[in-house]
C-alpha cells in the first residue's frame, strides 16, 4: 500500500499542481517511486496518453516531475466546459458525454467506484502518491457528495497539507477561515499549513505565523517564496493571459473563451526576445509576426466570437503582413465551411474564414492519439521545416476535407495506436494549418520558426535560439524541487507519510 499525501488550497490557483509537482520531484530525487493523483480535474488543457485516453495536462506535468509517463490513472475524471453551464465529462480517459452543472453534482458519486480503481491501480506503481484536491474543502455548496477535497481525503485516508496564497492577500483569514468552516473530523486531517508566494523578509511575517499556529491549531510547515518558474499551469487562472509587452519577435495568440491547449506555444515564451501575448480585441492585436489560431472547444461558438468581436477581419487583413498559423480548432476555422449536424456544439453550418479550400464535419467520435512523422513540402517563410521530424498528438471531434486536388500537406503523420500513416494539415503561402498538438516543442522547431521571423524583419537572433525544451523543463522541475526543500519542513512532511 503506497503512502499518501494530499495538497488541498483555500482557494483556485492558490498553487497546488506546482506544490505537488515539486513533491513528487524531491521524493523521486530521494529514491522512491511517486506518482501523482488528481481525482477530478476541470480543464480545457489535455492531453493523449500512448493508450489514446484522454487526461488533462496538470498531471502529465506532475508526471513529468515524478518522472513517469503520465497515466489516465492520475486523472480518472477530466471536466472540460463546453459553456458557462456544461461540461462534457470524461472518465477513465473516455468521453461519456455532455451535462448540466447541476445534473454533474447529482451524478458525480456514482463515479467513486471509478476513483477508486485508480487509485488502487496506481498504488501498484507507486511507494508514494501526492494527491492534489480542486479549489477549496470549505465550499459550503459542493461539499455534499465531495469526490476531490476532504471526500476524498476520507476515502483514501489521506493527510492534508493546506496551501494559501498570500499574494492575493488576506492568507491569515484564508487559512484560519478554511479550518473554521471545516467539520471537526475533516479539521483533525489538516496536519499542516503552508503560506505560498511569499515576497519579501520572512521575519516580518513571523508574529503572524505563530498567530496562525495558535489560533488554528496546526503547525506551519513552511512559508514559501514567489517562485520564477516556468512550468505548465492551469488554465483557468493562469497569469499568462495577461501579458501584454511586446519584444523583437511578436506572437499573438487569439484568446478565445474556451481556448484549449494553450501549452502548445509554451516553448516560444523560453526563447530569448519573443513575446507571446493572448489577446482577445482588435485594439490588443496590433502587428505581430505570427498570429496564431489555438485549439477550442467550442469552435463554432469562438469562431463567431472572433466574427462579432472584429478579430476575424483583423487577422484576414494582415495576412500578408504576418504568418497565421492554425491548430486543431483553429486550423478548422480556417476552411471554408463547419457543419455539425450532430449537435456536438452549436448545430447547423457555419462558414469558415475561408484561408483553405477545406470542409469541416464535427462528429460524435472523437479522435484521440498520440502522432510523430515529418514536415511535407512546405511553401512560404517556414520552408526551411520541410523535412523536419515532428510529434504531438491529436485529440479532435471533427474531420477536414481538403476540397483542391493537388494541396500541400503540412505533414506526415503516423498514428502510434494502429501505425497507420496519413496526410496532415495545409500550407499555402505563409498560412499553415494542423490537427497536431505540441507540434512546436520537438527538436529545434520552435527555434528554426522564431529564425525565419527575425530574418523577415532583418534581425539576427541566432545566438541564443537552439534549446531542447524537455531538458528545460527538467531544470525548473529540479529548481522548484530545491526551492521546496528550503522552505519546507521536509522532516515533517516525511513524518506525516509515514
């Protein structure tokens, strides 16, 4: 039977996946064998484990640190919102459908058999499971039926460790308030409280500490720093939308409001003098170097935002200016028509942006595999791929039709659950369009396009620009891990799982 620890927080983004994710890091680095454990996730961030099954993207993160593959196991149920009150719900990596938020809250303990297999089954791989909870444990409305804080905490019999934020203020009132809106069962698991983000002299913060300590009666096992850390992170609260300082080479990234994957152009933001800036008007566009469309999900519905926004004309009218690059749902909005006659999203057809001689159907069955190959023939300013090897993964309820006979396929692909091989995406002109995501994080792509760039605009960024962007994730896996075992009681926390 694995130990266990579980992370809970007084609220969203209060910094959980990355406290778990350097956990899992400095018990790998101590010898054992750790996995990390989010029983539901809400997300619009997933990504395609080598089964074909659907997870999402905080735990192949955590994975990453624990250093694993990432497993459906760790994320048994993933919410992806389709609208401000739906999601659809997939278990054990498997779609089973769209529901109604409150329709969700009725069903969701019937899926507690399914936690628990998981759970189990990860046990047989793991001498140590970190499990992250979601939001709060005192949310007074979600707590009946709970399956991701202190209900879970109860079925695995868990200890719990309570992060608060102090950088959005009031981290005292956080703590102390969570504690007191806790039963006294739930109440006796918290076995320490952490204070995340901190800036600044510690020693001002002490008096407040022990405040802390008395009042509620846990002890502090650690008052952590505002990390600089650049790791992938949740998508509803990320910081990185809100970026808006623009460096010699310029990426927009359109911000739909159900954008999905943002994680795919991750890699370009650890390149020395490129911005990537999320914008969502036409005053924010302004004249990047490459536009980029990202994945959606509800491309129907975001494209029409773009069309009632002003954005669509923005991004056709400087198509000659700029690179426009699509990917899975925004590659479909950049055809000519999308139709779903099965209701998967708005229902009926819809014409595209028109760049490609492409038709879009969205079906019931969603694609969902893990893909390598090679870039094609590639035409206009990123020629210099052709020939480059690539791979991601695809996960998509639509299928494209290239209408013209003779297209140039973005690339090759070979589908690594049945080995099947097939053409991928389109380029014309300085237009490129493909179903794959992490497309850009393999070998020197990211850099090579940031080259081309800065070469169009006549500038000159080849010193700093080739990275093997996996080893740059381990070195701020390994950063966030010593910065932990400096300003957390670790011999505690060892106390705590044994």
């Amino acid at each position: 039977m694995s130990k266990v620890l579980m992370i809970q927080g007084t609220m969203s983004n209060a910094g959980k996946s990355l406290l778990v994710a350097g956990l899992c890091r400095i018990f790998k680095q101590d010898g054992y064998r750790v996995a990390p454990f989010k029983s539901q996730n809400m997300a619009l961030n997933s990504y395609i484990t080598e089964e074909g099954l659907e997870m999402g993207r905080a735990q192949v993160m955590q994975a990453e640190a624990a250093g694993i593959k990432p497993s459906v196991l760790m994320n048994p149920i993933l919410l992806k919102p389709t609208n401000d009150i739906g999601s659809q719900v997939i278990v054990n990596g498997e779609v089973i459908g769209n529901m109604k938020a409150k329709d969700y809250f009725a069903y969701k303990k019937k899926l507690v058999p399914d936690i628990k297999r998981a759970f189990h089954a990860l046990e047989e791989q793991a001498d140590i499971i970190v499990v992250e909870g979601a939001g709060s444990p005192a949310e007074i409305n979600l707590k009946e039926n709970d399956i991701v804080n202190m209900g879970l905490a109860e079925i695995l019999d868990a200890p719990v460790l309570l992060v608060g934020d102090i950088d959005r203020g009031g981290v005292f009132a956080q703590l102390i308030g969570t504690l007191m809106l806790l039963e006294e069962k739930e109440r006796a698991r918290v076995k320490g409280l952490i204070i995340n983000k901190f800036r600044g002299d510690k020693s001002i913060l002490d008096p407040g500490v022990t405040m802390l300590e008395e009042r509620g009666k846990v002890p502090v096992v650690g008052v952590v720093p505002y990390m600089n850390i650049s790791l992938e992170d949740e998508d509803s609260l990320t910081c990185r939308f809100d970026k808006r300082e623009e460096a010699q080479i310029d990426i927009a990234v359109i911000r739909f409001p159900r954008i999905s994957n943002f994680t795919d152009f991750m890699v370009f933001e650890q390149i020395e003098g490129v911005s990537v800036r999320y914008v969502d008007s036409v005053l924010q566009l302004h004249h990047p170097d490459m536009i980029i469309l990202p994945g959606s999900k509800n491309t129907m519905g975001d494209l029409k935002w773009m069309r009632q926004n002003g954005l669509e004309a923005a991004v056709k009218k400087q198509k000659e200016e700029c690179v426009i690059f699509g990917i899975c749902g925004g590659f479909q909005m950049l055809g000519e028509t999308i139709s779903d006659p099965c209701g998967m999203e708005e229902g009926g057809e819809l014409n595209g942006m028109g760049f490609f001689s492409m038709d879009t159907v969205l079906e019931k069955e969603k694609v969902r595999t893990q893909v390598q190959g090679t870039f094609g023939e590639i035409p206009g300013i990123f020629s210099v791929l052709s020939g480059r090897k690539l791979k991601g993964y695809e996960i998509h309820m639509g299928r494209s039709t290239v209408k013209e006979q003779n297209f140039k396929p973005l690339c090759s692909l070979t589908n690594q659950l049945d080995g099947q091989s097939k053409a991928d995406g389109i380029s014309e002109e300085n237009v490129y369009g493909t179903y794959v995501h992490g497309i850009f994080d393999e070998g020197e792509i990211a850099p090579v396009i940031i080259k081309e760039l800065a070469k169009r605009k006549g500038l000159s960024l080849e010193d700093n620009l080739m990275m093997d962007y996996g080893a740059f994730k381990e070195t701020q896996y390994d950063k966030l891990a010593a910065t932990l075992r400096e300003y957390l009681d670790m011999d505690e926390i060892y106390k705590l799982i044994r």
